[in-house]
C-alpha cells in the first residue's frame, strides 16, 4: 500500500513516516507500507514540518480478510483518495490498489 499526502499548507511537507513496530509492518521514505513476515499490529506515524502528525492502524496477519463491504476504497486495481477532515483542515491521501 502507498499513501500520498496532499492538501498541506504552503511550505510545509512530510518531515518522517516511522513504523511503531517495524517487524510487522515497515514504511519507505516515500510512504509505501510493506507488510513483514510476522504477524501484529502497527501504527504508521507521519509527521509533517509544521509538527502536526497524523496516525495509521495497520494490522498485518496470516489469514485473508473477508470483507462484507468497503467504503471510500477502489474495489478494482487504480488510484483511490481518502479525505480525512480536522476543523478546518483537510488532507487527502491518495492510495493506490495494485491488481492480485
């Protein structure tokens, strides 16, 4: 998975991606999340020049996931955009869905 960051402020820009266990899940410089052999959980940490951060869950296990239904997510292979709103503020991911 690789997330994009856009709608910052002029000026501003990523600063660091770090993974909070990078056994389970590591992030590159360039925001790809790359699952690891072990199974857990990890929280994927941006943080931005101005000092504002913002976080993702990321769970990587054995098993695949059986989803019922997805929303604000590409179901077919190509780009995807996630909005996520904090007052005033706006930042929209954009997520790209490889084909299996």
């Amino acid at each position: 998975m690789t997330g994009k960051v856009t709608g910052l402020a002029k000026g501003n820009a990523v600063k660091s991606r770090k993974s909070s266990n990078a056994k389970v899940a590591k992030v590159s410089a360039k925001g790809k999340i790359t699952a690891q052999k072990k199974t857990g959980k990890a929280t994927v940490t941006v943080t931005l020049k101005s000092g504002k951060k913002a976080t993702v869950k990321v769970t990587v296990q054995k098993k695949e996931v059986k989803t019922t239904k997805i929303t604000g997510v590409a179901k077919k292979a190509g780009k995807a955009k996630i909005t996520v709103k904090s007052g005033s503020k706006k930042v929209v991911m954009t997520i790209t869905v490889k084909k299996k």
